[in-house]
C-alpha cells in the first residue's frame, strides 16, 4: 500500500528519527528510484546528521540548543519560552512546509525530486536571524535589558486595575510621542530620553503605575485607531468579540482561528465542522482512489494494517 502510495505522490513528509525509514528498507534512493518526481520532507528535531541526531528532545531542547532561548526572559530570573511554538512550528513545521515549497518550485524546472533535511534546532536559529546577526550592530546588553526583549519601557506589557494587560510597542520616535500625549504625559524631556536606557527603571516605574488606574477597556478606548502602537492583551475568547477581529473573522470560534494567509483566487475551504482532524478519517477514500476494493479495505482495517474511524459493525464485533 505504502509503495502504492509513493509511486503517485508527490511529497512524503518523514517525521521519525534518523534511520527509521532506512530500517524498514525504504530509503530515500529507493523510493526516488519508483517516482523521481518524489519530495521527502525529512522533519526532525535535530537533523539527520551530527552528535545529537538519535536523541530525543521537544520544543524547548531545540529552541536552548538554537542558542535563542538564551535570549528571551525577564533580566534576573530564567529564560522564558512561549510555549512550543518557535521550535515545533515555527522552526519546525513552517520551516518545513516552506522547504517543501521550494522543492516543488524548482521541480517545475527540473522534473525531479529532492530530499529535504529539516531540523528544528536549524530552523529556529535561522528564524531568529534578525537578532543574532545585529548582535554587533545593536552593541546588545544582557538578556531582559534591550528594546525588544522586555528592557525597553516602550515595548512591553503592564497590568490594569482589573488584572488585565495591556501591550505598548511605541519603539519609533513618532510612535512614542503619540504615546506620550495620550498618557497626558508628552515633554521635550521625556522625549529626548526615549532611548536613554539609564533613564528606563524609572520610566517602566511610572508606566506601570499610571496603568494600573483604569481597566484594560478604558485603555484600550483612549488608544483605539491611534498610532501610539497600544494595544489589549486579548484571549482566544476575546479575539472573538474584538472589533477588528470579528470583522476580519480571524477565529472561527473560540480557539479555532480561521486559515492564514487569504488567497484572492484560491481561499482556503472552511466548509468542515471544525479543523481538528480524525486519525485515518480518510484512509478509505485513499484506498479506494488506489484501486482496492471494499472487501481489501475492511480486511486492512480489520488487520489493523490502516487505521480508519469508519469501521463497519462486523469488524467491529470481531475486534
């Protein structure tokens, strides 16, 4: 079924650990030699070579040995990961999907296919290029102490009366002033010293201060459609009810967001209930568009060689 499979598709995506399709005998070369029009996405955490290629990890392994971890997190306390979504999807998944993008573009022009060798620890440190390779540039401080890591008063989060948050990202001069005037707060002085990272605890102090007076509503009120760069901490049930959001539908219902990006032409289709698939939920109609029969299908469901949801009552009575 597998080689059936191969011989038709386009792209198979590898997510186990180095040398598990070899040990089933199915390397690359082999499967290349059936479709050499065939993509293998080989998705791993740390590669399909070097020391650590066997060894297990998850989202937060990949992002400390990236050596990007180290830069994220409050000055003094431990370093902060946004939960797995940098490594796991982020220099994981769409890392992947991208190279698998490219490999399919460039088969326009060769006709053949490639192997594509992703890992995590690879993509996340490539993700992060913007800081690491301005390192020098920015003359960066220690972690927690620089515009974008928390050190910079105007771009970080402060707390409401009601316990809420609110995110302020006013880096740019311009941006800052707007800011400031909004706050009732706006001065030659307290402009000149945007930058002047001695004069940022005090800075951070009064900010945090004079949030803590209204609710996140009335904040997000006096910052709404300016651009002093303010915005509410929103939740995924928030999102649903916010303004902009609702009218952009960017979350079909709670903790469902609609597909990204928008294709004019081609959009993606959202008739299904919800985007949360079921293990083998197509596996019948894959067998079936392959050429096996109703009778082949339930004797591999029934030996357990596919997983299908869609088991008929005799099968299921012998399971």
């Amino acid at each position: 079924v597998f080689l059936k499979l191969i011989r038709k598709a386009d792209v198979l995506i590898d997510p186990y650990r180095p040398g598990t399709l070899e040990k089933l005998e199915l390397n690359c070369s082999a499967l290349q030699k059936l479709n050499p029009r065939l993509i293998i996405a080989r998705l791993t955490g740390y590669g399909q070579n070097g020391k650590y290629k066997r060894m297990a990890g998850h989202d937060i392994n990949y992002l400390a040995l990236s050596g990007v971890l180290s830069l994220m997190g409050p000055k003094g306390c431990p370093p902060t990961f946004p939960l797995n979504l940098l490594a796991d999807f982020a220099g994981g998944s769409l890392t992947c999907a991208l190279g698998i993008l490219l490999a399919l573009l460039e088969r326009t022009r060769s006709g053949k296919g490639q192997v594509i060798d992703s890992s995590m620890v690879d993509g996340v440190a490539y993700l992060a290029s913007f800081v690491t390779l301005r390192q020098n540039v920015w003359r960066m401080g220690p972690r927690g102490t620089n515009w974008l890591d928390g050190g910079a008063p105007f771009y970080n989060t402060y707390e409401t009366k009601d316990g809420k948050f609110i995110a302020v990202g006013a880096l740019e001069p311009k941006f800052y002033r707007v800011f400031l005037k909004k706050l009732n707060m706006l001065s030659p002085e307290l402009m000149s010293q945007q930058y002047d990272n001695s004069t940022w605890p005090r800075m951070r102090q009064k900010f945090e201060l004079l949030f803590r007076e209204k609710n996140r509503a009335e904040w997000a009120q006096i910052f709404d459609e300016t651009d002093a760069c303010v915005t509410p901490v929103l939740s995924p049930e928030d999102v649903i009810t916010h303004p902009h959001t609702k009218s952009r539908g960017t979350y079909r219902r709670a903790y469902e967001p609609a597909p990204a990006p928008r294709l004019a032409r081609t959009p993606a289709q959202t008739e299904c209930k919800s985007i949360i698939r079921e293990v083998g939920e197509h596996s019948r109609q894959i067998l079936a568009e392959l050429g096996y029969s109703d009778s082949d299908i339930d004797l591999m469901v029934e030996s357990m060689v596919v997983t299908s949801p869609c088991v008929p009552s005799k099968i299921k009575s012998k399971l």
